[in-house]
C-alpha cells in the first residue's frame, strides 16, 4: 500500500476541516475520478456535554483502516479518513471520512459502509467533556470484537 499517512490523518484537538477537505479535492481531482465523497461528523451539543474527547489506539487502527484500504482498491477506488485525539468542543469536527471512485455509486455505497464500520469497529474510545471532565461515554460505546478478556 501507499503510505499510510497520506490516506490516514490524526490531529491534536478540532479538525480544520476545510484545510483536509481541500487538500483531498485538490491531491485527487485530477486522478480521474468521478466521484470525490466527504463525510463531516460535528460534535452536537446534547446531553449538557462541552465537547467530546478522544483516544485512539493506532495499531489496531492501523491495521482496520488498510483492510478498508484493500477493500476500496478492489473497486477501484480509495478511503481517506482524518480523526482527532484529546478533546473536539461542541460544533467542531472530530471525524471526516473520504472516498475517491471512478463511479458514484461505489463511492456512494463505500463512504456509508466506511463510516458505519468505524462507529462499530474503530479503537476509537470516547469521553464526555463535562464540566473540564472527561467522563467515558461508556452508554454510546461499541465493544470492539477481539478487545478484552470477557469478548
């Protein structure tokens, strides 16, 4: 594979997401695809929460983001994804998925399988800033299989 930091990004806090989203459109528009899709995840406040704050174990990271990689490459097309650690305040972006495709409807189809793999899979764990706090958001939480010793 490519180098994996070109296609996997990890920032310190909020995301700028403009800066990343242009730099996506601008590294791959002339790559011939047809499709160039973003997904933008914003911080909502709810639950009396500031923001939310982030840990990330990158080995495993690593290693589901290059399955998703391979999994693109067979159609063609590429993943791209940019993800904070530490904390991300209410109205502020913590998390953009990308996927760069010949045809739309892979591209289409990709960014949702993408997005929902890394709710479900990513070794992201999430905390609740409350009150300059973080609280684990252990309720919003998904058990990662393989992660444990009760899994």
């Amino acid at each position: 594979m490519d180098n994996r930091k070109d296609f996997l990004q990890l920032f310190d806090g909020s995301l700028p997401v403009e800066q990343i989203t242009n730099s996506w459109y601008d590294k791959y528009k002339n790559s011939n695809f047809g499709a160039i899709i973003t997904f933008v995840g914003v911080v909502r406040d709810e639950n009396k929460i500031d923001g939310l704050s982030f840990d990330i174990y990158e080995p495993i990271l690593n290693s589901w983001f290059d399955l998703w990689q391979k999994k693109a490459k067979e159609n063609n097309a590429i993943v791209l994804m940019a993800h904070s650690r530490g904390d991300v305040f209410n109205h502020e972006s913590s998390y953009i998925a990308g996927v760069c495709s010949p045809k739309r409807r892979v591209a289409l189809e990709l960014i949702d399988e993408f997005v929902e793999d890394f709710k479900a899979q990513a070794p992201i764990w999430k905390y609740d800033i409350i009150d300059n706090q973080r609280v684990y958001a252990k309720d919003r939480s998904t058990a990662i299989n393989g992660a444990g010793i009760l899994s």
